[in-house]
C-alpha cells in the first residue's frame, strides 16, 4: 500500500504552496499564487494548491495518510528564544513573548491547518500530522531531493523561520543532522534584505535586482563591513543599524523599514533616484560582496571536514537565489558539485516538510529531475480559451510548434511559449516562457519595454544546448535549474551580451531531451535557423503578476502587452490586424 504525503507551506504569511508524495516519487506541487492570481498569495492559505495535487494524482482526500507543514513548536530550552529574546533587550515585550509565549503563531498556524483539511474533507483525526523546523524543512528540500547518497553538506541561508535563520549541517543515510544555527535577529539573508530596502526595493523580490546592480559597482569603493560583527565562525548583525524592530525603526510616510535611522546617518538618504549614481551602485557591489565573504567563510568553517568527505554540497533557504553567491560556494575547495533546490523560498518548503515526513518512515525520497509539477492543459483546451477571448484572437494549430517558435525567433519576434505542466519554482525552465532571440540586441529592448516594462539594464538568462553549454561555459557542472552562474568564454560574451552579466558570467539553463522534449526541440530548431541553440528565456508574466498558470491567463497576459506571438500546446495566437 502506498504511503501517501502532503506537505505544505504558508506558515510566515506569504508564498503558500502544497506538494504531494506517493511513496519517495514527488508527483505534484504548486504555488498558491499561480491559481489564484495574486503574487506571494499573502496571508492565504494553500486551499487551490491541495486541490490541485488531488486532481492531478487522481486522489481522494480522506487517502492523504500524512500532512507535513514547514513550521514546529520551539522548546524553551532550545537556545533559540533565549538568544532572540536577549537580542531584542530594547524591546523587552517581544524578548517576553518569545521566552512565555514562544510558540503562538505555530499554534495559530495549525488552527488554520486544520480548519483548511476540514474544509478539504481530509479527516485530522485519520492523518499523521508532521510538523518539520522551518529551516529543517529547506534543509530536507535540497538533501533529500538532491539525489546524493554520500554524506552530503547542507546549507541553509533564509530570512527567518521560527527562530532560526541561518543552517549548517549533513545528511546521511537519509537523516539530517544539525551543526549550527543561526538565530533571529542575526540573518545573513536579513543583512543583504536591509541593504534591498535602503536601496529602495521590496523585500522577498529585490534581491535579484541587487545582486545583479552589483555587477556594475565598485565593491572597493565603500566598506559596508560595520553591518555586522562576524568570523568564520560567529555571525551577528549590528542591529544598532539594521534588522531593528519597532521604535528602532526608520519610518517614511508612516511605513517602517528593515533599517534604523542611524544607517541612514551613516550612508545617506535612502535610494529614490537613479540606481546608478554614486553612492548606490557601489553599495550594492560591496554587500554583494560582503555577503559572499560570509557565507563562504562560515561554510568552510562548519562544512569543509563533511565536503571533504564526498564533495558534494546542498543549499536551500532564499540566500540560495543569490545565483552568483552560488558560484562562489560551486568554487570552493573540494566542492565537486553543488545542488541548489530550484525553489529555494519558502515555496520549496512544501517539497522540503513532504520529503522529511517520508524520510522519517524510511522510505527513499527520489532525486528531483525536473521542476514540472504544476498544471497541464491540452490543445483543445488551449482552443476553447481562444474561442472564447472577447479579444476574438486569431489562432490556428500548427503541425511543429518547436519549428514555428524557431522561424519566429530567428527573424527577431518574442514568443510566449506555453507548454506542458507549469514549473514549480520562480524559474521558466521552459514551460511557461517570453523567448527571444539572445543574438538580436532588439530582443531585450522589446521585452523590457512591451512585456516586462522593467530597467534596460536587467540581464536575462540563456537556455541551451548542452554542445552549446561545453563551447560557451567555463568549467564542466549540471545546470538544470537555472540556479547557478557560470563565467562565459570570451569569444560569447560579445556574441550574446543579452544574457551576459556585466563581469562575464552568465545565470545557464541546459536543456536536456529526456527532461523537456519539445523544448530540446525548439532548440535545435533554432540551431537550424540560426547556427546556435540557445534562446533568451524569462518567465511568462507581466511585472507585478504570478507566473502564467493556465490558457486564460496566457491570453489575459497577451493582450494586456505588446507580445506579438503565443504558442499555447500546438495552437499559434496571434492578434487582429487594427483596422
């Protein structure tokens, strides 16, 4: 009889997500937020998601043996709310709640649990309710899916969880084991969000946009080190300046930011302007760059003797988007390989609770191939969507979608390309798509200004061959995610500076037949067309706006944009000619 798992995400308030376990085979996940149109799906709960995962496994609820969430109670004499309450001296009320009512919001959030599964029909009286650590649970979503059977390093760097920010341990023979821990308020996350916020963007989403104005400072310029007292062993944050809570905080136009008024007395004014002026620029070089030094010191310290052991290293949490921290971690001695769970927010938590409470019955858990977890839709689906659009769209079924996108490609056009199951994850990784051609300087103008009305300096990422990959890329590693940089051959960089970063390096996807077919097809359609198969790819949204889930909110997205061309299953859509 099949052992039956739902894991669940949600617990923090934002970026619920349900995933469903037959055995150690993950068969689906999804995103609250790609169902119900609403980015992070903040303060909701993953009701759609569950009911997706049934549908998809053909599954009744009262079959659910076990429910896994990413959140557990702390004990008192754990060292967590101990350490956060004497962090927080200067607000001595939440430094009294953790240590008398350190678990509330676990309690809160099991009320919403249990009244979500009552709603589902899953009996709580008939399942094994599994509660995993929050940072456990990133833990398990990277080890237990990487696919390692050696002892494996693991590596976790997240905002925050319970109380726990930052993990450092190892997995073997299916168990994970703890070394350290970092606890709130010290975050090495935390440090690089406040930096984010001072430079004028949102948290949980302007990470990316940092990480890459990086690349355009200069780190020598400013020494940000005073944010944080830190060795290779120790990491607190100066929350003097940064990670401040209420009154501490620096308030503009009644919202409180992640920082304190004297970060701004020491740095100056908070970033409204242009992102590329002195001093702000170099900021973001020199956390960027701080934030590296850190996490791979610590790493080293608490992880070198496992790394040792087998080279193989795991990392999850929201630190692990940070795709060239990524590559600094891939570079460290005796690191062979480097897996980076795909979707290492607090989504991938759903996967990590899931794979845990399986673990636990000693069951293996299966290596994650591919990220295509989420809904499917046919061609006559795709067709009735069509028919039914008050924009009346013209469309007709095409005998070679990958040939059509190809030809489309190779004369300038961007295609949104919508196939299969929807990616589980921030990443396209080929399913839901904008492409362009990354040879036409045109194609990131065009999707900057007509699709993703974003800066003109945001770089994209390339998805390739892998006889692409071995002539573009230095070094030789697995790049299936898109979850890594790699430095680019010379030769490339003036051949595809759309997908270049500004210091040489590129964030790769390789694409491979057994995992995505009919878009290992497209590639080599555009080897055809135009002498490399490779292609731009960036995500089927608009700014602002969940990844593309369904036919509806494809076209919905087409029309609410200057895309040209749609490519939905086999169905070619396009729009009326103005008359």
């Amino acid at each position: 009889m099949s052992l039956i798992t739902l894991g669940l995400s949600g617990a923090l308030g934002y970026d619920s997500a349900a995933a469903l376990y037959i055995d150690g085979e993950l068969i689906a996940a999804v995103e609250e937020e790609r169902l119900v149109r609403s980015k992070h799906a903040k303060g909701m709960m993953p009701v759609e998601s569950v009911r997706y995962c049934l549908r998809s496994a053909k599954l009744k609820p009262r079959q659910i043996e076990q429910v896994a969430i990413a959140y557990a109670p702390i004990s008192l004499f754990s060292p967590a709310r101990w350490h956060y309450a004497s962090r927080l001296w200067y607000a001595p009320e939440r430094g009294l709640d953790a240590l008398i009512n350190g678990n509330r919001r676990y309690r809160r959030y099991v009320r919403q649990v249990r009244a979500m599964l009552g709603e589902l029909a899953i009996p709580w009286d008939k399942i094994r309710f599994v509660p995993v650590e929050h940072q456990l649970a990133h833990a398990s979503s990277a080890y237990h899916l990487s696919g390692f059977r050696e002892k494996t390093a693991i590596l976790g760097i997240d905002l925050k969880g319970e109380y726990a920010t930052t993990f450092f341990g190892y997995g073997e023979n299916g168990q994970i084991h703890k070394i350290k821990e970092l606890y709130e308020p010290d975050s090495l996350s935390g440090m690089y969000a406040a930096i984010c916020d001072y430079l004028g963007f949102n948290m949980l989403d302007g990470e990316a946009k940092v990480m890459g104005i990086a690349t355009h400072g200069d780190p020598d310029k400013y020494d940000l080190s005073f944010l944080a007292d830190y060795s290779g062993k120790n990491f607190r944050m100066n929350t003097k300046l940064i990670g401040t809570v209420g009154l501490r905080r620096y308030k503009h136009r009644d919202v409180g930011h992640y920082f304190s008024p004297k970060l701004i007395e020491k740095l100056g004014p908070r970033r409204a302007g242009d992102m590329f002026q002195d001093p702000y620029v170099h900021y973001a070089a020199s956390i960027q760059r701080l934030y590296e030094q850190i996490a791979t010191a610590m790493t080293t310290h608490y992880l070198s003797d496992v790394i040792k052991d087998s080279g193989r290293l795991v990392f999850a949490g929201t630190g692990a988007f940070n795709v060239k921290l990524n590559q600094r971690l891939l570079a460290l001695p005796s690191v062979k390989e480097l897996f980076v769970q795909p979707a290492a927010g607090d989504a991938g938590t759903a996967i990590g609770a899931g794979a845990y409470a399986v673990a636990k019955r000693n069951v293996a858990v299966s290596k994650l191939r591919h990220t295509f977890l989420g809904p499917r839709f046919t061609s006559d689906r795709c067709v009735r969507a069509c028919e039914s659009h008050r924009d009346k769209p013209v469309w007709e079924v095409v005998e070679n979608p990958a040939e059509t996108a190809a030809a489309l490609l190779g004369e300038g056009h961007l295609v949104g390309w919508f196939q299969g199951r929807m990616e589980f994850g921030p990443r396209a990784l080929g399913n839901r798509s904008i492409l362009g051609n990354p040879r036409s300087h045109d194609s990131v103008e065009m999707i900057n200004k007509k699709v993703k009305f974003r800066e003109a300096w945001r770089c994209f990422s390339p998805s390739m061959l892998e006889s692409v990959a071995t002539d573009m890329l230095e070094g030789e590693h697995p790049a299936d995610f898109m979850t890594l940089t790699f430095d680019v051959k010379e030769k490339w960089r003036d051949m595809f500076p759309a997908v270049v970063y500004k210091d040489g390096t590129t964030r790769a996807h390789i694409v491979r037949k057994a995992v995505n077919a009919r878009f290992h097809a497209l590639l080599l359609a555009m080897e055809k067309h135009t002498g490399y198969g490779v292609v731009l790819n960036t995500s089927l949204n608009r700014p602002g706006e969940a990844m593309i889930c369904s036919p509806e909110d494809a076209l919905a997205m087409f029309f609410g944009s200057d895309l040209d061309y749609l490519i939905m299953q086999d169905v070619l859509v396009t729009k009326r000619p103005e008359s």
